[in-house]
C-alpha cells in the first residue's frame, strides 16, 4: 500500500480497521506526511463514525474534520497529525 496521505478503505475488512488505522497513520508520521485524507465512503454512516471514534482516542492526532466536497464531502476524513513526539 503506498504511504501517500490517502487511505481508501473500500477495500478493506472492517475488522482490520482498528490496526490498519494506527499503522498507517504511524507510516505517514514517519514519511513526513501530516494530512491524511481517510475515505471511508458515504453509506450509512457506519464505517464514518467507527473511523471518528478510533481517530478520537488516537495519541498521533491533533484534529480531524469531514472532508471540504471537493476532497470526498462527509465520505472522507481528513486528519491533521501532530508533528511533536508523543509518549507511549
């Protein structure tokens, strides 16, 4: 999976989420990437709010808000990352 800012979870099973999540996050932090966009699809609304509760109790997150239309409206997520280190 490229570690590029975006993670579309279309293709994934809900049950990695939780994982998949922070280890991508981490990749990023480390790239140097501190915007992620998170597409977690418009639906019911299920998959959203699972990503917003993760994403509330995540240490490497300092904010994230739905996405402006033009990046994926109330389908995505995107995350601004805290660029300070954080203790485990």
């Amino acid at each position: 999976m490229p570690i590029d800012g975006v993670l579309d979870l279309h293709t994934f099973d809900p049950r990695q989420l939780p994982r998949l999540l922070d280890d991508y996050l981490e990749a990023c932090r480390e790239a140097g990437i501190y915007c992620v966009r998170v597409i977690h699809g418009k639906g019911s609304g299920v998959l959203r709010r699972r990503v917003h509760g993760l994403l509330e109790r995540n240490r490497m997150v300092q904010a994230y808000r739905t996405a402006p239309p033009e990046a994926g409206g109330w389908g995505a997520t995107l995350v601004e990352l805290k660029r300070d280190k954080f203790v485990e």
